[in-house]
C-alpha cells in the first residue's frame, strides 16, 4: 500500500458540514467527562473498564475527524486503517464492562484468550485493510473482507453481552434485574447504532453510493444512550457508589450539546434563542445539582442511622439469644432440686415418714404450694425457651376434646369448691369428633385457662364449654375478633373458658398475649403470676393451626378465654 501517492487532497473539500462537529465534539467530551468522574470517583474493575470504553470511543472519534478535515492524504491512510482495531477494542470492552458490571467478576482466563484469538487477526492484518487511495473520491479504499471480519466480530459482541445478561437476570434480585435492563439497552443502542451506521457506510461506499460515509455521524449519538444509562443507574441505584456524579454528568452534558449549536448556527434570533437556552440550563442545572446532594446528605444520613439499627439489633439479638440459653440452661438446673423439694414434701404431708405435727404439717403445706409453684414458673420458661429456639416438641395423634375437659374438671373441682366456686363443663349432645392434636399441650393450655379463672375469681365461680363451629374466626394483631371474616380451615372446635372474675379492660386485650404480660388488677388477687402462660398458651395453638383469644365486658364483668381448634387436621 503506498502512503504517498497524493500529499494534499484540500481540492477535494468544498464544505465540510457542521453535523460532523456536532456529531463528534459535544459526543467525545461527555464520554471523557463521564469516564473520568466515574473512574476518579471509584476506581474498581468496572469504573477502568468505563475509562478505557470513553478513550478508545474517543480516539475513535478523533481518527474519524481526521479522515473529514485532514487534506495530507498519508496522514488520512493511517488513521483509516487504525478505526477498524480501535472499533474492535470498543465492542471487546463493552463487552467485559457488561459481563463485570453484571456478574460482579472478571473475565475467567479461558474467556480472555478466546477474545484475544478473536481480536488477532483485525490486529496483525491492519496492514492489509485498505487497498489503496481513490484521488478521484478522495478517500481511502476498504479491503472489504478485512471489513467484513470485524462487523462480524461486532456482530458476535452484540449477541454475546445479551446472552450474558439473560442468563445472569434469571439468577439475581428483583432490584439488580432491572440495573440489567437498563445497562444492557444503554449499551446495546450504542453498539447497535455505531454497528448499523458504520457498516452500511462501509458497504454502501464499496458499492459506489456518494457520500455514504456521512451515514457514521448519526450513529455516533449512540453513545450519549450508553452515558445516559450510566449517569441513570448512578442516580436511580448509586452504581459505583458515586452520589452526585449522575446529576453532575447530565447537567454539565446537556450545556455542551447546546453550547455546541454555537459552532454551526449562523441566524442571530437562533443564537439569541440557544443563549437563552442556554442559561436557563445552566441555572436549572445548578438548582437539580444542589438539591440532588441534599437529597443524597439525607439519605447518606439515614443509611448511616440504618446500620447503627441493624448493629443495634444484631447485638440486641445475641443477648436474647443467650438470654433464651441462659434461661434455658438455668431452668434444667432448677427443675430437678425443685421437683425433689416438691416430691419430699409431699411424702412427708401424706405421713410416708411418720406423723407430723399440725405446725410441721402447715408448714410443709407451704413448701409443697411454693415448690409446685416453682414447677410451674420453671416448666414455662422452660416452655418460651423452645418456642423462641424453635426446640419446642409436638407429639400429634387423634384425641377426645371432652375427655380432655372431664380430666380437667376432676382436677379442679376440689379446689373450686374449696374457695366455694362453682366450676361447670356444658358439652354438646352429639359427641364431638376426634382430632389430632398434641394431647398434653392443648390440656396444658386449657388448665391454664381454668387455674386463671378460679384465681382472678373473687366471687362466682367458671364454665368449661366445649361445642362444634362450622367456620372459625380470625384474629387481628392486637386480639380481636375480624367481623365478617372466616378461618380457611374449616370446622373448628372451641373451647371457651368463661369466669365472673375481675374481667378486663378492652385497652389491656393486646398485651395479655405477649412475654411477661399481665393485667393492671391480677396482682391484687394473685401476686406469683409471670404473665408467661398465655404467651406459651398462645403458641400452642397457633402451631395446631388455630386460635387463641379473649374477650370482655369490662373490669368487673368477667372474662372469656377461648381456643379454636380445626377439626381437619393441616399438616
């Protein structure tokens, strides 16, 4: 290929159009400008990947202009054959800024030797890109195979970064999907653009059309669709971390492209009009940059109080978690003293070692009712240990709901007629169907139930009822019943404990369930509750599926304590 065949070709311009600065110019600028706020910002894999995108697009840029004003023609040759490797460099880089932006990893080794095989041949045979110089169209002659090579390379590229990212988007959060979306149709319209454009200026040229290669200028805009994308994931999801470059790079690109208009308008109301414009960018720009870093200092601030929360809570969780061992441990510790103290006492009141004293026997009395007491507390804390470890047992098989109410009502009987209550059960006529459940904890939490009942009791007495319901209720967050709306499971058996007790306060019922909860009044009456049982009660029945509540008409009218049961055992 000889270079000096024709050394001036200025005879060949006549008029150079202004698109071709417009084009090239405000284009190359942003590009630089993005790329290096965004690399000196954060300096990761991906932001050097954006640099070099924005300085080979820009050498690119700079050899194109060449071509259209340089008038020495050997100067012209070169820079020709040097734009189809630098076109190749900025379809590989997009690429590998596509695959680290979305995979949020490098290319593997294998990966990169693959692109480089690829990228050799457009390298070692750019001597033979152009055939020769054309002195009668002024402009260099393609070797189109060498031009078809690196179409098809780009062509490749295209294809190879949405594959990559269809494969990802199947993989990732809701959030990054749509990070995905917008990064890959920036970076798509721009290579598709630049592809379309160059390629068919390259053919049609071949084929002899004039003017063809004016088609490149149209498909450089694209870039300012990749840009956009970038400047919009950094504002939209703070993409390399950058608050405020966003804003920034939009603003300051959107006073270039009109500034630009001055190099290529000529009609003074235009000029009047763009500098109009122009200022009213510039202090609309202003404004949009200083609320977008109030904007970005007040969530700055708010994230930093969110992670103080989350420390916070991690520690807060730690302490209950060894709180919950703690208690779990020490109550093992305690059961088996207790249960010795209790069992001893109770040998001794039934004379198993001799007779006692009435004074001894009084006072045995005590220790067995303080030990039993203690079983009691131990056995729930016990309790809220497995239920907040997740270690609570159940044991689930077929049982009889009036069985388990008769037992009860032998159980508590004696000590209802002792403080001279009544204590009544009203079953249905027709049996009530079996159902699976775990036998002991529903008995446990219908014992606790009555024990309440006969304790915050002053005068009056309890009734156990037990009946059938066609559908179920459902409860809200702070304990009451929903009006109108039913369980989906069906048929439900309930157990309803009522008593002519204390009653309680409606401002009380969303607390009665929750830890270590107890109403204003009980104490008067009962002062060795924990406020424990109803918290245990309540988790046994939601894990049978079902529900556990209260209801009353006030202080002094009594309460009603009911469980709902399915009947259909749910798995």
């Amino acid at each position: 290929m000889e270079y000096n065949l024709i050394t001036n070709i200025g005879s060949c311009y006549i008029e150079i159009p202004s698109l071709l600065y417009y084009s090239h110019i405000p284009t190359a600028v942003i590009s630089l400008l993005v790329g290096f706020m965004v690399f000196l910002k954060s300096k990761d894999l991906s932001s050097r990947i954006l640099l070099a995108i924005s300085i080979i697009f820009s050498s690119w840029l700079v050899c194109n202009l060449i071509t259209w004003i340089s008038v020495d023609s050997r100067l012209i040759m070169f820079v020709w054959s040097m734009m189809g490797v630098l076109t190749s460099l900025i379809f590989i880089s997009s690429f590998y800024f596509a695959y680290v932006y979305i995979k949020k990893d490098d290319l593997s080794f294998n990966t990169k030797g693959v692109i480089f095989l690829l990228l050799s041949p457009v390298i070692f045979l750019m001597p033979f890109y152009l055939k020769s110089f054309n002195a009668v169209d002024c402009e260099a002659v393609d070797n189109i195979k060498y031009v078809y090579y690196y179409n098809g390379l780009s062509l490749i590229i295209l294809v190879w970064i949405l594959f990559v990212a269809f494969f990802q988007y199947k993989k990732v959060e809701e959030i990054f999907k749509k990070q995905i979306i917008y990064l890959v149709a920036g970076i798509e319209l721009f290579l598709f653009s630049y592809f379309v454009t160059g390629f068919l200026g390259s053919y049609l040229d071949n084929k002899g059309v004039p003017y063809a290669f004016e088609i490149d200028q149209y498909g450089l805009f694209g870039m300012t669709f990749f840009m956009g994308a970038i400047a919009f994931l950094i504002v939209k999801y703070n993409a390399f971390e950058i608050k405020l470059l966003g804003a920034q790079a939009l603003v300051v690109s959107l006073v270039l492209l009109i500034g630009s208009q001055f190099f290529f308008i000529e009609n003074d109301t235009n000029k009047i009009l763009t500098g109009i414009t122009l200022a009213l960018s510039v202090g609309f720009g202003y404004f949009l940059i200083k609320s977008v870093k109030k904007e970005a200092e007040r969530k700055e601030q708010l994230q930093l109080m969110a992670d103080k929360l989350a420390t916070a809570n991690d520690s807060l969780r730690k302490l209950d978690n060894a709180k919950t061992e703690f208690i779990s441990i020490a109550s093992h510790q305690l059961r088996t003293p207790i249960t010795a103290i209790k069992g001893f006492s109770s040998l001794l009141l039934e004379g198993s070692y001799g007779e006692v004293s009435e004074s001894v026997h009084s006072a045995l009395e005590k220790v067995y009712s303080s030990a039993e007491r203690l079983v009691n507390l131990v056995e729930d804390l016990l309790n809220v240990s497995r239920i907040e470890s997740g270690r609570m047992q159940f044991s689930f098989e077929k049982g009889s709901v009036e069985k388990l109410i008769k037992e009860l009502y032998d159980n508590f009987i004696l000590i209802a007629k002792n403080k001279k209550f009544y204590l009544d059960i009203k079953l249905p006529e027709n049996p009530l169907p079996e159902i699976v459940m775990d036998y002991s904890k529903i008995r446990e939490l219908v014992s606790n139930f009555i024990d309440n009942a006969l304790k915050y009791t002053e005068k009056g007495g309890a009734t156990v009822k037990a009946e059938l319901r066609e559908d179920g209720v459902v409860i809200d967050e702070n304990g009451f019943v929903i009006v109108g709306k039913k369980s989906e499971f069906g048929k439900m058996i309930r157990i309803t404990v009522s008593d002519t007790g204390i009653g309680i306060p409606k401002e009380e019922i969303p607390y009665l369930f929750k830890k270590f909860s107890r109403g204003k009044d009980v104490s008067r009456l009962h002062v060795g509750g924990t406020g424990l049982g109803l918290y245990v009660g309540k988790a046994i029945a939601e894990t049978h599926h079902g529900q556990v509540w209260v209801e009353s008409d006030g202080a002094g009218l009594g309460s009603r304590f009911i469980i709902e049961i399915p009947v259909e055992h749910v798995g």
